[in-house]
C-alpha cells in the first residue's frame, strides 16, 4: 500500500519553479516532519492466515502466548515456539521495549505491533547504563571504563538519550607498528592516549574492556539513558517475512538476510544503527585489500546476496553507520538474478548512505539486477555518526551503487528528494552502476559541492550542472537547488 509521499513530491515539484531556495528548503523540511509523523502514526493492519502469538513486557515465558491476556515476556521465547509455522505473527506491544535477538528458522513469518501508542522498540543492547557504577574512572582522569568486560561481541555505538554517540576510535596500524587513532591521525595505543571529548575506544581483541573520554564527568551523570550497540541484527529474516510497525533501534543491524525471497519492510523506524568492526586487522595488520585500519559496517536493512520480491516501504531511518537499505554481495562466481526490488516512501536522515546497490563483479557473466525502482523516498542530510568516525567519510553518498552488475536492465531512480549530502548525492563507480535512469528527481546541494561520480568522474554542482550530467543520458526531468552551505 502506497502513502501520500509521492503526492507531497510531485505538488513540490510542480511548484519549484516559483519558490526560493530557502523556500524549497523550508517545504522540504515540512514535507519531511510530515512524513515522519505519518510513519510513527502507521496502524497495524497485516492480516495474518495462522496464529497470533503476542508479546509484552508484562508478559510470562510460561503463557502460550496466544492472546494479549496470556502474552510471552521475552525474544528468546517468541524464538523456541516449536508450533511457529508458515503464516503466523508475532504481536510486539507498543510502547515496550524488548531486548534480544529475533532468529528464527520458520519461512512466512509477520512481526508487527498490537496495542496503542508507539511503535515497540526492539535492540540487542542489554541494558540501560546510564548508571554511575556502571563507569568506573581509570588513573586518566575524565577517562572511564565500563564496568563489564566484552570480548564476545564488538560495541559498535554508546548512544546517549537517543540523540548523540562519541566518536569510536577505530585504530590502524603503521609500518613501524605504531598504532594511530586513524581519523585523527595521532597515536592511540590504549586509554591513556585519549584526547578528544567524547570519544571512545572498545579493546575487544585483548582486555575487552570498553572507555571513554568524558571530561564533563562520569557518564552517567550526562545521560538518562545509555545504549551500547552490539555487533549482530535485532532480526535474522527469513523467506517472505514481513517485519511491519517496530522500532529496531541501538544495534549493528536493524533486519540481516542472505539470498532473501519475499522479504516486506514496512511501515518502521530505524535508528542508530552499525558502528561494529566487521573485519578486525589480521597478523599482518591488513584488513579487506590493503587497509591498515579495521573494517566497521552496520546497515538498517540488508540482504547480502540475492533479492528477489524485495519491498522496503513507508519507514523512517536515521542515524546509519553504514546504509538505511541496501541489497549487496561481494566478488565471486555466485549466480545472482536480483528481480523485483522496490525501495518506496521512505525518510531517511543523516545516513553515509541512504540506499546502496553494491555487487562485487564476477568473472562470470553469472549476474543480473533487473526490475529495480526507487521512489517516493526523501532522502536527506547524508553523513551522520558514520561520516564522522569511520575512516573514509569520501565515501558518503545519498544514493551508492557500487560495481553493480553490467547486467542491469529497468533500473528507475525517479520522483525523489535528494537534500545535502557531505559528499555526494550520487555515486556510481562504473556501467553497471550508472545503467540507473533518473527521472523528475529534486536534488539540493552546496554550491561548488560535489554532485555525482560516475565512472570515476565527479560534477561538480554549479549552475551548469544539468549540461554537465546532459552527456550521460541518464536525468531526464530534475529539478537542481542550489544552497551556499550545507546547514547542517
């Protein structure tokens, strides 16, 4: 089912012609906060062919589950019921909040939301620790170390109050072994070399303890609420999922899947998302190609493989370390026919990527993503948590498609609002990639920003911008705002 999205787009679209930059901005603005609020406003109305089973905070482990009245308590339990089957639901109350992780083996599975008020919110962090205990003060002072030891699981995020995290320090290594805090560019060999206010470092391959710098004073005392973010999904999704009306929140992945058919989005919020270290320096301190430095990752929705009958609609994503959604898998002679994905009416803020189509190229003529359309999304403020504290904040982009297969065919970009991006609004690294049409988009940017990279070549957004791209035959119908600062 379709929103009001495109409706608000096109009426915005048919008037830009007599609006002010600062007009379009302020509409857009409004158009955003409007969708917003009608995504968190979304009624619960799957319909479910099997059973209903129900889960609150009020519940009982020892309850069938099978009614409001007799609700189970936890994840883990929804995860051992032996009689879940194809068709059946799994009722999160609102306004509650679960720890865990949601797997399960069962195909045909709808995870929603019962009751009134907000959307429930689901995470793998553990606990609140915004508890003064919980912080203990190193021989640094204004350095603090987490009272439990995490070797078992990366922190990829230590989120404060829902609004702010500090910097992770990610270190790399150099040839004479010298170890750096590789985005400041100075050494950092343990807690006793912190600078920088709010920042923190996990040491998850040796001590497993967690610090961080707080000059103001014991963490705890800044926050309310403290959420460390582990490595791993809230949900594992299985074949024709449907995962409607819950907030999956503080974690490295909102909803992971391999090859996925079948697999509905809708109606969500996902926020403060990634930040893990996906692939930790090895003996000879190289991660993935060359880099000296770990490699993070975290995603709001991803299928790592091949997507097929793929909806991700009407959610509300913010704060990505990595992309808000994205379908992608890496080099190799897998076969991969990517078919009906359609990426439509989301918000999606402050994100390094707002959507990525990334396929390492195979030898083989193996590959296809075909029947792809993105639509009706607003997709604005590119960079977020991640552009400040991952490595390579060049990579930032509103839209990625990275190596997308040469076998691309219907591959519609149309009837979006792309707004600021701290890099860029659009990259695409070669054929494959730039083989999207682009039809009746609005997109903003800086002044002598950078626009787009195709083939290796960027365009840089100034006035000329539309002969500039006129070449690739890829835009026809956009609307170009131009802006003298980025703003935010």
């Amino acid at each position: 089912m379709r929103t009001k999205a495109l409706e608000y787009i096109k009426d915005l679209k048919s008037r830009i012609a007599t609006l002010s930059p600062d007009d379009i901005q302020k509409e857009i603005e409004s158009i955003s906060q409007k969708r917003i609020a009608e995504i968190r406003n979304t009624k619960t109305e799957v319909e479910i062919k099997g059973t209903s089973y129900y889960v609150s905070n009020d519940g009982n482990d020892e309850n069938d589950g099978k009614s409001p009245e007799k609700a189970w308590k936890t994840i883990e339990r929804a995860c051992k019921e032996e009689n879940l089957t194809s068709g059946d639901g799994i009722f999160f109350r609102r306004g509650d909040l679960f720890r865990g992780i949601l797997k399960t083996d069962k195909e045909g599975i709808t995870l929603s939301a019962y009751g009134e008020g907000e959307k429930p919110v689901l995470t793998t962090s553990l606990r609140n620790s915004a508890d003064p205990d919980m912080w203990i003060e190193t021989d640094v002072p204004g350095v603090y170390e987490y009272y439990e030891i995490n070797k078992d699981c990366d922190i990829g995020a230590i989120i404060f109050d829902d609004k702010f995290t500090p910097r992770k320090i990610y270190r790399s290594y150099e040839e004479d072994g010298t170890q750096l805090d590789f985005r400041a560019g100075r050494v950092f060999n343990d807690y006793h070399d912190f600078v920088d206010d709010m920042t923190f470092f996990h040491d998850r391959y040796d001590t497993g303890k967690i610090y961080i710098c707080s000059k103001k004073g014991n963490p705890a005392t800044l926050a309310k609420d403290i959420e460390l973010s582990r490595r791993g999904a809230v949900i594992y999704a299985r074949n024709h999922t449907t995962i409607d009306n819950l907030c999956l929140a503080w974690t490295c992945f909102g909803s992971s899947s391999g090859d996925s058919k079948g697999l509905t989005v809708q109606n969500c919020e996902l926020k403060w998302i990634g930040g893990s270290i996906q692939v930790e320096l090895g003996a000879n301190k190289k991660s993935m190609g060359d880099r000296t430095w770990p490699t993070p990752f975290g995603n709001g929705v991803e299928i790592y493989g091949e997507a097929v009958d793929f909806t991700c609609c009407n959610n509300y994503f913010r704060q990505q370390y990595d992309a808000a959604v994205t379908h992608q898998c890496g080099r190799g002679e897998k076969p991969i026919n990517n078919r009906n994905v359609r990426y439509y009416d989301n918000v999606m803020e402050h994100c390094v990527y707002s959507i990525e189509i990334f396929y390492g190229e195979s030898p083989l003529d193996n590959r296809s993503n075909n029947d792809t359309i993105i639509e009706g999304n607003i997709m604005r403020m590119g960079g977020g948590f991640g552009h400040y504290a991952r490595p390579d904040e060049e990579v930032t982009a509103l839209i990625r498609h990275g190596a997308v297969m040469k076998n691309t065919n219907d591959y519609v970009i149309r009837d979006n609002i792309f707004d600021r991006s701290k890099t860029r609004l659009v990259i695409a690294f070669n054929d494959g990639g730039s083989k999207a049409r682009y039809c009746d988009n609005i997109f903003v940017q800086n002044k002598g920003g950078k626009y787009m990279m195709k083939c290796g070549n960027d365009f840089v957004y100034n006035e000329d911008i539309a002969e500039q791209v006129a070449p690739t035959n890829t835009e026809t119908g956009s609307s170009y705002i131009f802006v003298e600062e980025l703003g935010y």
